[in-house]
C-alpha cells in the first residue's frame, strides 16, 4: 500500500525557521510536492522534488532523499501568513498523486 | 486566464438527491483530477483522467462518477448521495509530468 506520514501540528515562533517533515511508503515513486492551505481556502503548490537534494524558492525549501523515502519542507523568516496547512504529496508513475493528512502550522507572535 | 473553475461553491442535498459539480480548466491540460477533503484530513482522490475519453479511479470511487468529453470538463456526479458523501470537493489539473497542480476553489456539499 501507499502511506505518508507527517507531524499533526507544529508551533513555530514569528521569524524563525521550522522544518515539516515527511515519510513516504510507495511503489513507482517519482516525486514529492508539497502544498499550502489555508483555512477555508484551496490548496496551493509550493514546491516538487523529483531529484535527491534542496529546492530552494525564496523563503521555502524543500528536501528530498529518494533512499531514505523521506523529504522535508522548510520555512524561513516566519511570517504570521504563514499559519496555515501543510501537505506533502507524492506522485506516482501511475499519475496519481497521493496527499498525507497535513501539518497545521502555528505561529506564535 | 481563469485556472480551474468549480460550481457550485456551496450546496445542501437531501439523501438519495444526485447533482453534478462541475469543473472546467482553460490550461489545456491534459489532467484532471477530482478529491474530497473532510474536515481536519487530507485529500482523497476520488477520480482521475489523463485526457478526453479516459477516467481512471482513484482511491475512495465509491458513491461518483466521472465523465471527460473535452480537455476542459470533467465533471463529477453522485446518483444517491448519503451522508458520508459530506465533504469539500476539490477539482485539479496540471501537464503531463509536472509536480504540482492547479485546484479550483472547491464545492462544499452537506447531506442532510
């Protein structure tokens, strides 16, 4: 089967960095995005990884490590807009993609 | 240019109702893709196509149905909605090998 795995919640402070973590179990894996959503609101594509390494696009990164099945998404300079959902996703050879459950961001002034 | 359109936003069904929601994309993308999200959870694919005249099911198929007779539109339908169909559906498309989608603004359905 396919499962991901990502923390519930994550309480970061105004300004600094915080790093969303992301575990994947998957056959003809080809990549990982990431997705942010606001409450009430769509989601939107922040980032994708098909190679090892760091994607880097402006304040946000995004790690992956295809041997490790694992990936990381990174936010800098914390902004209180930043409070939202946090969705790692994978996308299969079968075109499919798959969601995890979320990481809800909180952001302490 | 528009992106990915859904309508309606909202809607309110009595059990054993059918509707359609409708999703339409002016991308000229070649995916789409249909999920429910309920409330605190992640996103379940329901239905998917990769081009006019293919539909593909996905992970929770039970309960809707998908047509795609243009590269535009690829509408969902639920025949006998129950309770359980209760959720927030969300259309996407994107390109043939791209990472990330587009997703509409989303349908809010209750079933009473």
């Amino acid at each position: 089967g396919q499962s991901l795995e990502q923390p519930s919640e994550v309480t970061a402070v105004e300004g600094a960095i915080v790093q969303i973590n992301c575990t994947y179990q998957t056959s003809g894996f080809y990549g990982l995005s990431w997705y942010q959503q606001h409450d009430g609101g769509a989601p939107t594509f922040l980032s994708y990884n098909a190679l090892d390494g760091l994607e880097e696009t402006g304040r946000f990164s995004s790690f992956l490590s295809r041997s490790d099945s694992y990936g990381y998404l990174l936010l800098q300079e914390l902004q209180m807009k930043d409070s939202a959902s946090y969705f790692c996703a994978v996308m299969n050879r079968d075109d499919k993609i798959i969601f995890g459950k979320g990481t809800r961001l909180h952001i302490l002034p | 240019n528009a992106g990915v359109t859904q309508t309606p936003k909202f809607r309110i069904l009595k059990i054993g109702q059918s509707m359609t929601l409708q999703c339409t994309q002016d991308m000229n993308h070649n995916y789409m893709y249909w999920y429910r999200q309920d409330p605190g959870m992640g996103l379940k694919l329901i239905y998917y196509s990769v081009g006019a005249g293919i539909t593909d099911k996905g992970e929770v198929p039970n309960g809707y149905n998908v047509s795609r007779s243009t590269t535009e539109d690829f509408p969902l339908r639920l025949e006998l909605a129950a309770p359980s169909q209760t959720s927030v559906y969300f259309c996407a498309s994107n390109e043939q090998g791209a990472g990330g989608y587009t997703f509409g603004s989303g349908t809010r359905l209750t079933v009473v």
